[in-house]
C-alpha cells in the first residue's frame, strides 16, 4: 500500500471532540504517513487548530500537519503561528491562499500562496516540509488552465517540497496535470486528494463550490438510488476505490484522504484496495 495521509477538520464543541476521538482511533490503525488538520477563513477556527494538532499527536502519537493560510492575516500573526507550530513539534505544512472571510476588506499582507511559501522559508528555513495545493480540473478562480499552471510553477519556485490536489473522480485530469507539471520542469511529487462518497447531495454540493466535476455517469447512478444510502455507499465506496487502483496503478506517491472526520467512508475505500 502506498503512503496514505488523511485530513480533520479541528472541533469546536464536545460532541466534535468526541467524534474526532473515535475517527482518529480508528484511522490510526492505518498507519498514516501523517494527518492534516485545516484551518478556517481568516483564522476562524485560531485557536481549535493548535489545540487538535497537540491532541492527535499527544494521545494517539499522529504525525500532524497544520493548515495554514495568508488571507486576512498579518506577517506578525502569520510568524506568531510558525512559532507556535514549531513549539508543538510540527514539521509539515499545508499552506494554502485561503479565503477572504466575510466582512473583511482587506486580504492581509500575503495575498498569494506563493507570498505565503516564500515568507515560511524565510522565517524557517528547510524546519518545515509544506505541501501547496494543486488542481487538476482548474482551480475555479483562475483566468485559463495555462495562468493555473504558472501560478502553482510559482508556488514550488518559492520553496514547496510537495502538493496535494484537490478532489477529482476522473483519473486522467490528475494524470494530464502531473505531465504537464512534470513538461514545465518541476519534479515535486504531487499526492492525490480523495474524497470517499457516503453522501451525494453532499459531495454534490461541495463539488459546485470548488469546480470539482462529478463525471454523469457516476451522478445518474447516485441520483437512482435515491434514499437507499446502503447502496450509495457502497456504490460510492466501488467507485472512489476504483479511482485509487488507477492512480495507484500510474504512479501516484501516496493518497491524501478528505475524512470530514469520519472513519467509515475513508475505511471502506481502504478496504476495497487491500
């Protein structure tokens, strides 16, 4: 089995907490390469972030990696939440441009990921290993397909040792992405992003939002099922698996899992490549 890592959003309430425990406990057993913990518009979620990053790595021994972005913020606090990173034994990061959080005019002192590199190398040097994000579909916001490769070539010129994508369900966009990468000379490795399927008006509705396209077949099955949510997860289980056997087969570096901190959907994918 290739390297798997997976992603949790950080709780804010007790009822989160405790379904984070059971997730994490049940996911360790995976042996992750490491797990991800993101991080809201404009430092929403400040303080939950830290706090999940010490707990997974405190009570279950987990490698754990901060998201962590510019938008909205300022170098001092940016600076303020490497130190506090380094001080609870981070060594990777995922760092993204982030959102503008609503209310806000102002999209900080970095408004780039690739500001973002730059300034944690500069701060840093080579302590952290950070993982930038890449889009094999486009990412929704870029001018063309062309501007969306310049800017990620930006992103690993200014010092990224890695990338992660975000979701897709058509394996040849990922493939086509790598050989471009690869055609403009950049030889970092790129880990898939996957989303496991338990709940289609849900991936549907955040696929709308980030321009991840759910190909029609995979839709018109989901759609016929209907309320049978036994036969969508286990169609949607068949089908993300049958994703990680093609990227598996051409080459990918590892998995990156989208868990919503939830272990069965990400398990039952797992399963069905073992």
């Amino acid at each position: 089995m290739l390297p798997i890592s997976f992603e949790f959003y950080p709780p804010k309430t007790d009822e989160q907490r405790a379904q984070l425990n059971k997730t994490a406990a049940r996911l360790k057993q995976q042996s992750p390469d490491y797990v991800s913990v993101t991080f809201g518009a404009g430092g929403s979620t400040l303080s939950h972030t830290p706090e999940a990053i010490q707990h997974l790595r405190g009570e279950y021994g987990l490698s754990a990696a901060p998201h962590i972005t510019c938008m909205g913020g300022s170098r001092e606090e940016i600076r303020g939440l490497l130190k506090l990173y380094r001080a609870l034994g981070a060594r990777r990061l995922v760092t993204l441009r982030g959102d503008l959080p609503s209310g806000m005019v102002s999209p900080g002192d970095l408004r780039y990921a690739n500001e973002l590199v730059e300034f944690i190398r500069a701060e840093t040097g080579d302590h952290f290993h950070i993982e930038v994000a890449a889009y094999p579909e486009m990412h929704p916001q870029a001018r063309d397909a062309h501007a969306d490769l310049a800017n990620f070539k930006r992103k690993v010129e200014a010092g990224a040792n890695g990338a992660i994508t975000q979701y897709f369900y058509n394996a040849d966009a990922y493939f086509r992405f790598v050989e471009d990468v690869r055609a403009a000379g950049l030889d970092i490795p790129i880990v898939p992003g996957i989303m496991p399927i338990s709940n289609f008006s849900q991936i549907r509705r955040f696929s709308e939002m980030c321009g991840a396209e759910i190909p029609r077949w995979i839709a018109q099955r989901m759609l016929a099922y209907g309320d049978d949510t036994a036969s969508v997860r286990e169609f949607g289980a068949e089908v993300v698996a049958q994703l990680c056997r093609r990227l598996i087969e051409g080459g990918a570096p590892g998995l990156h899992f989208y868990t919503l901190n939830l272990a069965k959907p990400t398990l039952n994918v797992i399963a069905k490549l073992s």
